[in-house]
C-alpha cells in the first residue's frame, strides 16, 4: 500500500512566523502532487448500525413536574401537565438521540428533555434538554432535491454508551399541547462498529492547483469513517461553485475522544438520512476537536456539492461542522488550523479569496427572505445566514484568525 503524508499546519513553517513563511510559495506539492493526503484511518464497512423509533405520547403530569405528587425528582426544570413523553425504558443499545416529528415547517415551542442509562455503569444522567428549533435542513426550494420525506427535528445529541432512555415535550407555558407538531418520536442511533483490519480507500484525483489555491489538508473520506452508503440517496446535486465557507458547531458535547469521532459522524449521518429523510448528511465537511477533517455530503470533496446546513444560503456554499458546543468554550489550535487549511484550499479551488466578502441572495427559509441580497464575508458563521446562536460565540469570534490564517495560506 502506497504510504500517503498528511498535511497540516504543524508541518508547515507558520508557527512563530506564520507571515513570513505564508507570503512567498510554500514548498509543497500542490494539484495532482498534492492528492495523496487522504487518510483511511481503519476504513471499513459500518457493521451492526440501527435505529430504533419510539413513539411519544400523552404525559399527565410529566415526569418531573412540580404537580406531580410525591415526586422527588429534582434534576430538571419544572414543565407544565400537558406534553408528551416516555417513561423510563429499556431499549436496545444507542449513542445518539434526538426527537423527530411529521411536518419539516412545524418546530417546538417549548422544551425537550431526555435522560439516559448508561449502559456501562447502569447509572441515569441529569435531564438533557435537546435544541428544538431547527437550524439546519434544505432550503424549501431544495427540498425536492433531497428526494424522500422530509421531517422535522431537534439537533441530534451524543450521549456515549446507552441502554434506556426517558423522555419529556412540553410546550411553552402559554401554548396547549395540541400545539405540539404531530407524529412526536424519540430516534435512537446506534452507529455501529468498524472493523479495523479493512485496505485504505485510494485518495480521489484533484485538479491542478491555481495560483491562489492553499495547500490540500488530510480529509478522512467517507469510506475512512464508515459511511453505509445504502443509506443515502444514489444520485448527487451540485451548485455551480463555492462562494461561502459556514462554519457550524454541532452543539454537541465537547467530552468525547477523538477515537469516537467516526462514530458521531456516522450517528449524525443515520440520523439526518434515517430519521428527518435527507438525502445524506447535511454538512460538507466535519473537523473534531483533534482537527482532524471529515469528508461530510458525498460527491467528492473537490466539487461544489449542495449540502443542507444554512437555510437560504445552501447554494454555491460548503458548511464544515466542528463537533461539540463552542458558545463558552475557545476552540483549539488543532481547530482553527484545520478550519483555515480546509477553507484556504477549497475556496481556492474556486479562485475565492478566503479573507474577501461577496454578495449572496438567499432562497428564503432562514434568516432572510427570499430574494434578499446581503453582504458575506466567504468565511461565515452560521448566524450569518440564520438566526441562531450557531457556531457558539467564541469558535464566531475565532473566524478572524481563520480567515487571516487562510488567507496567507493563498499566498495573497
């Protein structure tokens, strides 16, 4: 097997003197030179995934609530009588959950709250609230693209190693339960395993690097992190270029190892496809907090693949999600660097300059109305594009070292 060497920011000669070393050519193999960057790490077929769907039903009173007599739990916020829920129960082995439901227009009002048995010490967690309001999915006019049904949801949530699980929706205090959308179900995500003793994908073909193109990181393709791609739609949609680098966080915990990263994302994916009907996992690409960068949407990580993960604003764009929650947490070194390689290569590809801003319309569905012209930066964060707090304040506030960093990272 040919050995392949990966590039990142520690190789090169940025640190301590970034802007010396980023201003004249970098002595490395761009282009056709550069291809062999890919990593497999332990590339194999996903075994033993599942999903299992619990409906959710009426709960009066919720678990938890203060009009529930003789209750001692005080783990969890008070929530009104009316909402729906799970008791307690005993369920096949999962590591990521979320809360779906019929209607992709509708969102939840109100709380989600969960609690978990793990499975490895038997104890249950605190109530974990779960993010109701929807922040990623197609653009309305997309939708059929995505080529299924398509459902709502909350963001989907790593909770490790599980065997039962509980469950409460309760609507805002001034709304009725009848508020609630239709068709509530509690998704439990097994990723499955991977067999460590599978051959390494080849690295994908690039074209030759222009003048402004950085240098091409390490990307674990989809194959690397166990994708099932019997899962996803068979065919691919395309934009025309890429304008605009989102960055996103997945507002998930920052307490994982880098070793579980492959299956958070192969847990995120099953969900977006399995239980909200994508056509494949929404984000282009994924960076953990090692900095190590995923290959995301398939399609192949050099074309201008359409992925869902800023309403308004999915065409001609890529959206790069870092797991975990960055709204009172700085991001790593690691982090930053690969977000600048990721974005310096990839819109260079497409003579984009990383440190610029554009014009952008949306397409209506998120932050802005249809039709409505605004001023980007080409690395953004989510917010920009949509009204949430996404990608957390301080990884929002580190983008201005990104973009510096990339910049140079073209030579410009």
């Amino acid at each position: 097997m040919r050995a392949f060497r990966t590039l990142s920011l520690r190789s090169l000669p940025l640190i301590g003197s970034c802007t010396a070393a980023l201003l004249v050519p970098l002595a490395l193999p761009l282009g056709g030179a550069a291809q062999a960057v890919d990593s497999a790490r332990g590339a194999a077929p996903r075994m033993a995934a599942a999903t299992q769907s619990l409906p959710l039903s009426p709960l009066t009173p919720l678990a938890g609530s203060s009009d529930e007599e003789g209750t001692d739990d005080t783990s969890g916020p008070t929530l009104s009588l009316a909402g729906q829920g799970l008791p307690p129960t005993d369920t096949e082995p999962f590591s990521l959950l979320g809360v779906v439901w019929e209607d992709p227009t509708e969102h939840i009002e109100g709380q989600v709250e969960v609690r978990i048995r793990d499975s490895g010490t038997g104890d249950w967690s605190d109530w974990l609230e779960l993010d109701a309001h929807p922040e990623h999915a197609p653009d309305p006019a997309s939708a059929k693209a995505e080529g299924r049904e398509l459902r709502g949801g909350t963001a989907p949530r790593w909770v490790g190693a599980a065997d039962a699980v509980e469950a409460r929706v309760a609507p805002a205090a001034d709304a009725a339960a009848e508020s609630l959308p239709d068709g509530l179900s509690l998704e439990l995500i097994n990723p499955g395993e991977l067999a460590a003793d599978a051959p390494a994908p080849r690295p994908q073909e690039v074209p030759a690097a222009g003048d402004h193109v950085g240098p091409r990181p390490g990307i674990v393709i989809r194959s690397g992190w166990g994708a099932d791609e019997s899962l996803r739609e068979s065919g691919f949609v395309y934009t025309d270029t890429v304008k605009t680098a989102f960055v996103h966080h997945t507002a998930d915990t920052n307490n994982y190892s880098c070793s579980e990263a492959p299956a958070m994302i192969r847990a995120i994916y099953r969900y977006h496809v399995v239980s909200q009907g994508w056509r494949d996992v929404g984000y282009n690409f994924f960076v953990d907090r090692c900095g190590t960068i995923y290959e995301g949407r398939a399609g192949g990580v050099i074309e201008p693949v359409q992925g869902a993960h800023t309403a308004g604003f999915n065409h001609n764009s890529m959206g790069v999600a870092v797991i975990g929650t960055y709204t009172g947490t700085k991001p790593n070194r690691d982090i930053t660097d690969a977000l600048s390689l990721l974005t310096a290569w990839k819109l260079g590809l497409f003579d984009v300059n990383a440190g610029g801003s554009a014009n952008r319309t949306s397409q209506g569905g998120g932050k802005y109305a249809k039709g409505t012209t605004v001023r980007m930066n080409n690395i953004s964060g989510h917010r920009d594009g949509f009204a949430t707090e996404c990608p957390g304040e301080e990884l929002y506030k580190a983008l201005g070292t990104v973009r510096s960093t990339a910049t140079r990272l073209q030579g410009r």
